[in-house]
C-alpha cells in the first residue's frame, strides 16, 4: 500500500471517531439534561397542586398523575371532557379513583369525577 492510502484510511478513522466522540457526548448531554427537567417538571406539579389545593381539597396520601392537555379532539365525544381545552391539565389520583380537570390559565376546575380503576389503569412498572 502508499502512503496516500494509509494516510486515507488513518484521516477515515479519526473522522469517525469525531463524529463517535461528538455523538456520545451529546448523548450525555441530553441524559443529564433530561434529568434536571424532571426536577422542573416535579417543581411545577407541586405548584400546579398548590393552586388546586386552595380551590378544592385534594386527597391526600397519593402522588397524582398529572398530564397536560395538548390535544382535545380525541377526546371531546366524552362527557368529561366536553369543556376542556389544550393547555388544560388532568389530574389523576387512581387510588382514590377522582380525577380533576384544571384550567391554569383561569385559575378554575373545569371538572371533577370519581373514575373506574379500568378506564385509567395503573402503569406498568
């Protein structure tokens, strides 16, 4: 082989291990990242809960659910959700079987219903 071969091959390699060190490092990133949004969104829950609370008694003894409404349509044909809106927040206690429907952006309940354990079945661990 030439030396312009070898020198090929060598240039190949270290642009693949670039683009292998840039990927993982990316991937870290967006690992830690993806973690300190978690404390942000744990952080917000508890607000959201807050101001719930002082609408009505939430029970106590359970972390709820609590899910953003980002897309309304599937779900208009039922009752429930007939008033809601995206940017409404569900709020789901399945051992207590209530769930509660939030507008934060009116600061109001929108509604509230004792729910069956089959229609919200509890996550797979």
């Amino acid at each position: 082989m030439s030396y312009f071969t070898h020198k090929k091959y060598f240039l190949l390699a270290l642009v693949f291990f670039f683009f292998l060190s840039v990927a993982i490092l990316v991937s870290v990133y967006l690992f830690v990242n993806s973690g300190q949004q978690k404390n942000v969104d744990s952080t917000n829950t508890a607000v959201l809960l807050q101001h719930v609370g002082k609408l009505m008694d939430l029970p106590s003894g359970e972390k709820p659910q609590v899910v953003p409404i980002t897309e309304v349509a599937p779900f208009k044909h039922q009752p429930f959700f007939y008033y809601a809106k995206e940017g409404d927040v569900l709020i789901v206690y399945l051992q207590k079987n209530v769930a509660i429907l939030y507008d934060p952006k009116e600061d109001k309940i929108v509604n509230m219903n004792k729910i069956s354990a089959a229609i919200f079945p509890p996550p797979a661990l």
